[in-house]
C-alpha cells in the first residue's frame, strides 16, 4: 500500500496519524514489515511529524502514536509477542541510527 499524501500546516498530528498510519497498523500485526517515510526540505516539520511533543498525547508523533496502537491491539487481544522497531534518520547524506535519543554513525551514503 502506497500513501503519498502532502498536509498543510494547520494540520494536526492526530490527522496525520489517521491518515498515514493507522491504515497500516492491522498489517503490521499480521506480520508484514511496513515503512514511514518522511522526507522533505530541510524544516519543513519531517521530524516534529515523526516525534512530535511526547510529554504530551495530543501533540505525540506519528512514532509514538503508532507504538501505542500496536501495544494497545496485543494487551487487548491477550496475545503473546515480540515486537522488533528501528529507527533511522538521514541527515546531510548520513544515515544514523537513533537509539535512546543518542545518534550513531551507521554510514555515510
């Protein structure tokens, strides 16, 4: 399933989510690996999309939004699981692997 989908600026990380994401969460959970791709100008909102505000649940990202809706399916559903998530930014054509809120160099492109 391909999204491309453009939001102006007034709209909200909830709309976001909703539209981009949440159609791919069941997908997930049936095992598929699935991608969120965000690119774009350099501060045009990619990573305040992607993390938004964590301290608080109206203005979360899509990230956090889309790891509790996954917990959320499995604690409802009694299931046993193993979840395995990465995270990767491209910054100035280097990849970096964002763990704990520490970037590592992975590779220049």
């Amino acid at each position: 399933m391909w999204c491309h989908q453009a939001f102006g600026q007034y709209a909200t990380q909830k709309e976001v989510f909703t539209t981009v994401v949440s159609p791919i969460i069941d997908e997930v959970l049936e095992g598929f690996n699935c991608t969120v791709f965000a690119y774009g100008q350099t501060g045009t909102g990619k990573t305040h999309t992607m993390e938004g505000n964590m301290d608080d649940p109206e203005n979360a990202g899509i990230i956090p939004r889309a790891v509790q809706a996954v917990f959320q399916h499995l604690e409802a559903a009694g299931a046993e699981y193993s979840v395995r998530l990465s995270f990767l930014e491209l910054y100035n054509e280097v990849r970096l692997r964002v763990c704990a809120g520490v970037a590592l160099v992975v590779c220049e492109c």
